[in-house]
C-alpha cells in the first residue's frame, strides 16, 4: 500500500495515447495513492515514431521528459507521467535485440523528477523485407502475431514517400495488405515489421509495467538526511578486488546514492552481496 505521502491522493497526467495507463495507472494507484488521468486528443507522435516519420526530439530520457512537461502545459497540472521505449541490438549478446523502457515522473510542485528503468531482451522487435504473402505468413508466426500487431510499408510507384500500414491484428487485414503492397511497390520491395506502439505490443507492455514497478522502488527510497524520495544510485565504483592476487578488477565494488533535494551522499559497497571477484575476472590471473 502507499507509505508516499507526497502523491497520495494526487491527480497526475500520463503522457500516452498508446493506452500505457493499462500498464502504469494500476501500479501507480497501489503503491503511491496517485490518480491517475490521460489527457484527450494527446499526440505523442510529435515526439518520435517508432516507424521513423518524426525523429525523436534528443535521448529517450528527454523525450520522455518533453512528453510529461507538455502534458502538464495544456492541463494545469503539477505531476505527470510518461514513457518512452527504444530498441537495439543487445550491447553483449550477438543477434539479440533488446527493449529499453523508462518511465519518468515529474513533481514540478516539489521539484523532483524520478526515472524508473526496465533494460529486457523480452521482446518481438524484428524486421524483414517479403517478397510473397508466404514469406509475411511466416515472419508473422515467428513474432507472435496476431496477438502483437504488425506494420506494412512500400514505396507505390506514383508517390515521393512511403505508404505505411500499421496496427494490423487480422489474418485478413496482413493478406489485404501485403497483396496490395506486393502489387503497388515501384521497386518491387515491401517491408514487415512489429509494430511497437504499446496498444499493440503486450510483451512491450509488460516491460513498462516492470519500468513502473522499478519507479515506484526509487520513489520509495527516501533520502536519510532529508527524507525526500528517489535517493538513488548516481555512480558506480569498479575495483572489485580479485579473491586470489588481491588487485583491482573492473567488477562493481561499491554504489554512491545521492540525493537530487540536498545532495546528501551515502556510500554502499559490495552491492551484489560478493566482496571478491573470481580470478577468471581478473586482468592478472587471467590475462
């Protein structure tokens, strides 16, 4: 149950028209008191599609942010919400796409702005150019379709730009669609992908709910000196020292959280419950 009072019993404005407060408005709820509203008629598409007609404005965090201070323009209001996900290659694990979600929450009545973060490789982010209905058939099974949607693009042989077909759910409609593509493209190619709007995306949808969840922990990690909320890790000590030389490896060794109010500083080491790094981490021993 909430123990925040600084959002119990808040109004505060999600960001979205990707219905993400099927993810977010509950967790918020419980944990923190806050109601949650999605303001009518909001367009998050000025801040990035997914699909590449807007770029996004900046890093994901400042997308994100520009979101919440928009939504919190047009309605008056002093807290809101909002998410933005990107997608890559994983940094370490070749051929595997990973899902970066934040969720950020802004409390311009006490200054505070508190990122929630989930970095997953659940996803079904995946693209393919088709030449036939069979090859869409079998890109659509392999990335769970129909339960997550997908996107048809071409370049018809009479315009200057792409013709984009998203949120397809339907046998029929991926059929219709990737038969009139296929017919229509001047260059012969049509492109497939997931499409990744929330509303359309349930495994996306569950990475913003651990996001969330991930917020709601900062939110509930309140400074000691000063007890505001979202005392958090700001740097990372390497030099975790080797179990059998002693000498430093590049292995975490200890966390300074800081507070964003009054800066306090709180030093935590050993952070992942191990004093010593096993030898094969060692520069010396292993080499």
């Amino acid at each position: 149950m909430n123990d925040q009072p600084l959002f119990s019993n808040r109004l505060g404005i999600l960001a979205t028209m990707h219905k993400k407060d099927r993810a977010i408005a509950p967790i918020l709820q419980q944990e923190l008191g806050i109601k949650i509203i999605v303001p009518q008629d909001f367009n998050t598409d000025i801040f990035g599609t997914f699909t590449r007609e807007v770029k996004r404005p900046g890093t994901q965090i400042i997308a994100a942010r520009l979101k919440a201070e928009k939504a919190l323009e047009i309605t008056g209001e002093t807290l809101a919400i909002a998410s933005e996900g990107s997608f890559a290659p994983h940094p370490i694990i070749p051929y595997v796409y990973s899902n970066r979600e934040i969720v950020i929450l802004l409390d311009k009545k006490n200054q505070l702005e508190i990122i929630g973060e989930e970095f997953s490789i659940e996803t079904n982010f995946n693209h393919q150019i088709i030449n036939n209905l069979q090859e869409a058939e079998e890109f659509a099974a392999k990335v769970g379709f129909p339960q997550h949607g997908l996107i048809v693009s071409f370049s018809p042989s009479n315009q200057d730009h792409p013709q984009i077909v998203k949120g397809i759910t339907t046998e029929a409609k991926l059929r219709e669609t990737v038969t009139f593509a296929l017919d229509n493209s001047q260059d012969g190619k049509v492109y497939l992908e997931t499409d990744m709007r929330a509303l359309y995306n349930p495994t996306r949808m569950q990475n913003i709910a651990k996001a969330t969840h991930n917020l709601v922990s900062k939110i509930k990690s309140c400074c000691p000196n000063c007890s505001t909320p979202g005392f958090e890790i700001r740097e990372r000590v390497r030099g975790l020292p080797c179990a059998l030389c002693y000498a430093p490896t590049d292995l975490i060794s200890a966390v300074i959280y800081q507070c964003q109010k009054c800066s306090f500083q709180q030093e935590k080491l050993f952070p992942d419950g191990v004093e010593s790094a096993d030898p094969a981490q060692c520069m010396y021993c292993n080499p």
